[in-house]
C-alpha cells in the first residue's frame, strides 16, 4: 500500500511542478513505517531542489546539473598532485598534462596547481608550463604566481612548536617538519622522511638540530610522519587535540597536516576567487584526500578521483577516474 502511495505522490508532484523526470533524481530519505493509510502529503519548491513532505516519508527530487554549461563557465580550475595526478611522493606525471594545461591557460582559465607540496616541488613537476601557472602550496598556506607569494597563512609559533612537543612526548615513532613559505625543517638528514621529501618529492628541506630553536621564521605548517600509519598513530590523541586549535588533515597515509585553525586549500582558492572576481560556480577543483574535502564541496564544480578515500568521493559532485588512468586529464580535455 505504502509502495502505491509513494508512486501516487511522486507522479502528482511530477505533474503539479512540470517535473520532467528525466531531468531530476529523488531518493528516499525516511524508512516506511508499517503504515496503510496516506496522511495529506505537501510538497515545497526550493532552487535547485523539490522535497515532497509525507508523514512517513520525505522525498527530495534533485535536477540533474548540465555539465556542459559548466565547462562553458569554468574560469579557474585547481587540482591536487599526489594520489590525484601522480602517485604519492614522485616527480613522474604524463607529460600530455603539459599541453593539455597549457591549451586551457591559452584559452584564458587560470590553472592553480593545489597541494600539500612545497612550491619548489609543484614548479619541478610543470617545470614545461611553470611560468604559466598559479600555485597554493603546503596544503593552502601560502598562494604565489611564478614570481612571487601573493599570500601568507602562518601558524602561531606556540601553536606548531605545542604540537612538536606532543609528537615527540607521544609519538616517538613518528617524525615531523616544519614548513616556511620556501623551504623546510627536520631534526635528521638520515631519516627516511628527509630522503623522500628531499630525494622524490624535490622539496628544499635543510636540517636542523632542534626545530623548537627556530626563531622569526615564518612557519605556515607543521606535518607528522609516519610510513604506513600516521593518521592510525595521531587519532587516539593528536588529532582531538589539535582539530580545537588547528586545521588538522591526513594527506595520505604518511602523513598527518596541521594549519593555522580555517586554513585549508579552500581558504587559498578564495583568496584568488576574490583577486579575480570569480565565483564559486566558476571554479573546477579536483582531489583525493581529507585535506581536499573544503574545496571539493564549495567549489560549483569538483571531481574526486575514483581512487580517492570515501568520505572524499562523497563530498565531491563528481568522479572521474583513478589518476593511474589519468582521470583528471580526461575531464580537463571536456574543457578544450
């Protein structure tokens, strides 16, 4: 009975609201009770979304978006490196990513490339197109052209030096670093850490013997580091602590981010939305992980690669393939 009410309310708001099915989706968002009978059913019009309110159920019918008019839109797109266009903590990318880019730069959108990466590490990866490029690195802290750093996020200095402390009083199988705008810091040039930042990834990362020595410096983020477990190690304690002071994300299994507290890579594309007088709904975005997830669900546009974690896939609007397939790069050529 309850399955015969449902289809009578659905095809009578159809009808009411000149509702071309094919144009909408609806899915159920209350379990049926075990009822019989059909109470009065209503049903409101809000932009872009129907909800047909029943006593026992509640139905939102959702209109399908045009991709086509978007691309037609888009005037900045930013995507993520590692685990997005390349594998993590490699300088390897399919070299057809440069002309592609370059072609849509051409055409008078702006291309941001938006990363956990140090800047001289995201310019080594486009070393072809580099000068034609923006850049929002170390995970949102810092936005910079070619040339120069437009914008600074930096963390207060008791902030990141708390957190250092933590790490090394509670996890002492993890390591860590300490970023500045243009290069960074860690305790041990031996270590497996240092190596791979310095050796795969390209960044500028110098050795110190004590980080909590630093003085005026400007620190934009504090990462932990760990090679198979770091967000596992920083859950029981680290990351409830911190999240209440910080912006806190893994990104990767490796490693664990901390910003100053609202700064994420969302925080640097609206900096440049509003340097260039562009919406949200103007604005591509793609990414894989936890400290994608502010800029996949404000941009108008956004992909998560199907390789991506879950919850990520979730607060994208879209999916495209998994970056070993280049996904981002086919829904880049929709663009040309």
């Amino acid at each position: 009975m309850l399955y015969q009410i449902l289809r009578l309310c659905i095809q009578r708001t159809i009808n009411c609201n000149q509702i071309t099915p094919s144009v909408f989706l609806f899915n159920i968002n209350e379990p049926f009770p075990g009822k019989s009978s059909a109470p009065t059913t209503t049903a409101t019009m809000t932009n872009p979304a129907l909800t047909l309110h029943h006593a026992y159920f509640t139905i939102t019918f959702k209109q399908k978006q045009d991709k086509q008019k978007g691309i037609q839109m888009i005037k900045l797109i930013a995507s993520d490196v590692d685990g997005t266009l390349v594998k993590d903590g490699t300088l390897m990318i399919n070299p057809e990513y440069m002309n592609v880019i370059n072609t849509l730069v051409d055409k008078g959108i702006i291309f941001v490339v938006c990363s956990g990466r140090q800047f001289v590490s995201e310019r080594k990866l486009f070393a072809p197109i580099a000068d034609k490029l923006y850049y929002i690195s170390d995970g949102g802290t810092v936005v910079r052209t070619p040339d120069k750093i437009l914008k600074t996020f930096p963390m207060d200095e008791e902030l990141w030096k708390g957190m250092c402390r933590m790490v090394r009083d509670t996890l002492p199988s993890c390591d860590y670093f300490v970023g500045t705008p243009d290069y960074g810091y860690a305790e041990d040039a031996g270590s497996r850490m240092f190596h791979w930042l310095r050796d795969s990834y390209g960044f500028d990362i110098r050795e110190t013997s004590d980080v909590l020595s630093i003085q005026n410096e400007d620190v934009i983020k504090f990462t932990v580091y760990h090679p198979n477990e770091c967000e596992e190690l920083c859950t029981p304690e680290f990351i409830p602590y911190w999240k209440k002071h910080a912006q806190v994300a893994a990104a990767g299994k490796e490693w664990v981010d901390c910003n100053a507290l609202g700064v994420s890579k969302w925080t640097a594309i609206s900096y440049l939305m509003e340097h260039f007088g562009i919406a949200a709904d103007e604005v591509c975005v793609f990414g894989d992980n936890l400290n994608d997830i502010e800029m996949l669900t404000n941009a108008g546009t956004s992909y998560a690669v199907s390789n991506a974690r879950p919850e990520v896939i979730q607060a994208a609007k879209y999916t495209c393939a998994p970056y070993w397939e280049s996904g981002v790069l086919q829904i880049l050529k929709t663009f040309l």
